[in-house]
C-alpha cells in the first residue's frame, strides 16, 4: 500500500538524518525534514501527513495552489506547512504570498518587495529565505554573499515578511570532500548575514540546504532543514500533468 511504502520512506530519511546528525555531534532535532512533493497527487501528501509528516516543499506554484486547495478540504488531514521552493517570477508573487508558508527562492528585492506587498493582512508574515549561489555562473538563480547581506537589509524592513535564513541548490560535485567544502560556503554566507549587525533578524536561524543525494554532506556543513523529495516520495514522473502556466515558474 502507498501508505506503508510512504511512512516506511519516511522514518528512513528521518533515520539517515539522526544517523548523520550523530555523525556530526549535532542533535537530531536540530534538522528539519522538508518533504519535496512536487508532481505527486494530493493523496501522497495525504499519506505523508498520517504518517507524521507537516512541512511540504513544492516547486510548480500554480500545482502547488491546486493541490493545498485539495487537500484542506480532507477532514483527516492535519494543518500542515507548505514551502515554496521553486523559482518565483514576478507573475507568480501574488500566489506565493497569498497561498504559502514559506518561499525559500527570493533572491532580489524586487521579489521580495512584491511579496510583502501581496501578502493578505490576516495572515502571519510570510517566513522567507534568501536564495544564495556560491558555486554556478550568472545563469544560475541565487545572489551572491554580498548581495545576500544587502538583501537580507531590505527585508528585515518588510513587516509582512519574516527572513529566516538562507537556501541553496549546489551543483553536484565528483567527491564528498567537495560536496562538503561547497555546502560550507552557503553556512558562510549565513553567518556573514547573522554577524552584519542587522535588525529584525530575531528569528533568523535556517539553513535550507540538502536534497536525497546530498543529505549527509548538507548536515555535516550545517544545514538544518533538508529537503527530500524522491526519498520520501519515490521516483518523480515527469511526463505527469503540470500546469503550462508553471513551465518557467
């Protein structure tokens, strides 16, 4: 059954991060478990949440909206936590802030500044981190340490929106080492952030880092909330439907 298959690779991904957490004398639960959803059916995030599962990362907004819609009507399903992690276009800042939780992707302040606007007044703010590249070209989403420190300034003045970290997606690199010395810089640039002497950063303590394959690497830099996706999910269908208005969202 899908449930048994879905809370068995559940408590496995939550084994690997103890196992890894020990590895790197940190305590377990300082590493959260963000469960990657995207292009799975509602009823897989149904599964997950009976199993104990509450924060939900997706990349396809307008998928992302429909499936939150469906699944708040389920009567057995507990509040839970939905995280945008995908990339956010100026068209699509109106759903983000109305509709999630968390947008892990800002990485300007014309985003940022669309989504505090755009966030209704009779919800919390929206909790945000800030989209850091430390490795890709100028092609690759995410700023730079410096403009990191400039951005995370601009939002610690939005009011409706709350900065609490920061977030990463490293290229794959050929050795542990590597993949360990690249995740070390995004908890650079999170440091270099929390020393900048900036306001309104009380609640500034997140380091979105960390997929299935990289999990271990991840913690043992410093991260405290993986996202996984395939590990909890099983393997992503691609050629399943997605909204055209998400192609590029």
């Amino acid at each position: 059954m899908i449930m048994t298959t879905i809370a068995s690779q559940i408590h496995r991904v939550q084994a690997q991060i103890h196992d890894a957490c020990q590895k790197a004398n940190r305590p377990p639960a300082s590493v959260d478990l963000l469960a990657v959803s995207k292009t799975f059916p509602a009823q897989a995030v149904r599964e997950a949440a009976l199993a104990g599962q509450r924060a939900f990362g997706e990349n396809y907004i307008q998928e992302a909206v429909e499936k939150i819609a469906a699944i708040q009507v389920m009567p057995d399903v507990p509040a839970l936590t939905w995280h945008c992690i995908g990339p956010i276009q100026s068209n699509k800042t109106k759903l983000v802030a109305q509709h999630f939780d968390w947008a892990h992707t800002v990485d300007r302040e014309k985003i940022a500044q669309r989504l505090h606007d755009q966030r209704p007044a009779n919800l919390p703010p929206l909790q945000v981190c800030i989209q850091v590249n430390v490795d890709g070209g100028e092609t690759k989403s995410g700023c730079n340490a410096q403009e990191a420190v400039a951005l995370a300034r601009a939002i610690a003045q939005m009011p409706r929106l709350t900065l609490r970290g920061v977030m990463s997606i490293p290229d794959a690199q050929p050795t542990e080492a590597q993949t360990l010395a690249v995740h070390r810089k995004v908890v650079a640039v999170f440091e270099q952030i929390r020393s900048a002497g900036i306001e309104g950063l009380a609640h500034f303590d997140t380091i979105s880092l960390g997929m299935t394959a990289d999990m271990s690497a991840a913690i043992a830099a410093g991260s405290t909330m993986v996202r996984v996706g395939s590990g909890v999910f099983g393997a992503r269908d691609y050629g399943a439907k997605v909204s055209s208005a998400d192609m590029g969202a």
